[in-house]
C-alpha cells in the first residue's frame, strides 16, 4: 500500500488518538488497582483481534493479513507491547498528568535513534534542542520521587518513551507496504501471544461491572492504533508528532476529575521545556525537508 502526504488529514487523525489514548490510560488505570495489568492487556488484545482480524478478511481477504516487512514487524511489535507495559507500570506508581509528561519526550529520543537506524545526520542545533529537553524530563521527575517514594514508575515512563519513539519511526517506515488494519492486527496479536504466556499464572476472574470498561479498552485500542497509523501514512513524523502532545492536556483533565491529581510546579514546567524542545526539533526537521525538496534556484 502507498502512502499519501495530507497533512491537514494526518494532524485530525493525530487530535483524536491523543484523546482517545488519554481516555484508555485513565480506564486502564482505573482497573489496574484491582487488576493484573498484562491481564488487562491480554483481554485488550482479545477484543481487539475480535474485531479486527473479521475486517481485514472482508476488506482484503487472506491477503490482508500478509506482511511485506517480518523482521520489521516484529521489532515495531516488540516496541509497542514493552511500551505499553513500561508505560502503564508507571501509571501504578504516578499520577496520570506526570506520566503522561515524562512519555512525552519520545520525540526527543526519535532524534537520538535517527542517527544509527535511519542514517539521518543530528545537528548542533537538534542536539542542543534535545540536551535541553532531557534537563526538563530531570525537573519532572527530581520533585516526584520524594512525593512519591518510588522511582521506578519514572524510569518506566522514561523506558515507554524511548519504546514508543522507536515504534513511531517503524511505523513510518513500514507503512509504504503494510496497511494500517495490518499493522493493528499485528501488534494485538503481539499483546495475544504475551498474555497467553503469563496470564495462566496469574489470572484473576474480572467482576461482571469490568467487562464494559475491558470492552472499552478493546475498542479505543483498535481506534488508537488505527489512527496514528493513518497519521504517520498521511503525514511525515515532523508534522503529526506536535499535535500528540494535546494527550497531555487530556491526561491532565481526566487526572484531576477522576482521581482528584494535581500536577505540580516541577512537573508543568519540566513539560513545558520538553514540549518546547520537541516542537523546536521537529520545526527543524520540517524544514530540513522542504530543504531537500525544493529545487535549487538558478
């Protein structure tokens, strides 16, 4: 499957899986305090297969579910499902809006990773841009580790943003042969065949009143990775990734009307420092591009 650069197309479908993702962060940190979280996943993973395997068969029948880059699905799959786990680990352990914050320097780690896998030189400007961005991750998570006694759920927020930002790049790069339906499919089939491993060990019957919210879940998953797969096929990175981190406004809400948190001065002014570097890193990326593909004048 080709892909095709809207940009306008790319930034709507980037605004809506910021607020989906917001909301199944706070459902599943909701049913985490009573739940085993690759549990949780595992049953995600099943309602998602659920509905998306039926719509590849119809839409493109066998064929659909064909990958023309294994290797490369594997490693965007082995990303996505240790992402998801770091990330939602530390939502056991921080308020929403922190974690949340601290994920977002996944641009920043998309410039480190440019360099070995995509070959793409960093320059003293991006590089300055993103030194600075790691020094706002440091301010959001010094203050938070005496309040919360626990620096672990800081170091798994950090862990899903370097996780996150590779499976953004693989995303990109296999969306020229892979379909977005396909690339869903796979990475539910990825939280299957994990929580098929572990959850016989570890399984705890879920109250009739969490089936709704499991179901929920399921589907924002589905809608999640749908969409920041037609993004990143609409849209170069450097276009959609700004437009990702209204999911901090979203989780910042949800976490003070569900749960009462308020994020404190250290933690808005750390994210405001890694959102200012992201968005520098990707201007200069931006205009890298359009250095490359406009013509010379004469």
């Amino acid at each position: 499957m080709t892909r095709l650069d809207v940009p306008a197309l790319g930034i709507g479908f980037a605004l809506a899986a910021s607020l989906l993702g917001a909301s199944q962060d706070a459902l599943v940190k909701w049913l985490v305090a009573e739940h085993s979280l690759v549990q949780l996943l595992f049953l995600r993973s099943i309602v998602m297969l659920a509905v998306i395997a039926p719509l590849i068969a119809w839409r493109h029948g066998r064929g659909g579910f064909r990958t023309y880059h294994a290797f490369g699905q594997v490693l965007r799959v082995a990303a996505n499902v240790t992402a998801f786990l770091a990330f939602y680990y530390s939502l056991t352990v921080l308020p929403l809006a922190d974690a949340t914050a601290i994920a977002l320097s996944a641009p920043l780690f998309m410039v480190v990773l440019s360099g070995p896998l995509l070959g793409e030189r960093v320059g003293p400007r991006r590089a300055v841009a993103v030194a600075v961005g790691f020094a706002g991750v440091v301010l959001m998570m010094q203050p938070g580790a005496a309040a919360h006694g626990d620096w672990t759920g800081h170091a798994a927020a950090l862990s899903a943003a370097l996780l996150y930002a590779l499976w953004m790049v693989l995303t990109r790069r296999l969306s020229a042969g892979d379909s977005s339906e396909t690339q869903v499919f796979y990475g539910a089939l990825g939280f299957f065949l994990v929580g098929a491993c572990v959850v016989p060990f570890t399984w705890v019957a879920p109250a009739p009143g969490d089936l709704g919210p499991v179901l929920v879940i399921g589907l924002t998953g589905i809608a999640v990775h749908y969409l920041l797969a037609q993004a990143y096929r609409h849209a170069p990175v450097y276009t959609v990734a700004p437009f990702e981190y209204t999911v901090l406004v979203w989780a910042a809400l949800f976490g003070y009307l569900v749960w009462g948190e308020v994020p404190g001065a250290g933690v808005l002014a750390g994210a405001l420092i890694v959102v200012g570097s992201g968005l520098f890193v990707l201007h200069r990326e931006r205009r890298r591009a359009r250095a490359v593909t406009l013509p010379a004048r004469p």
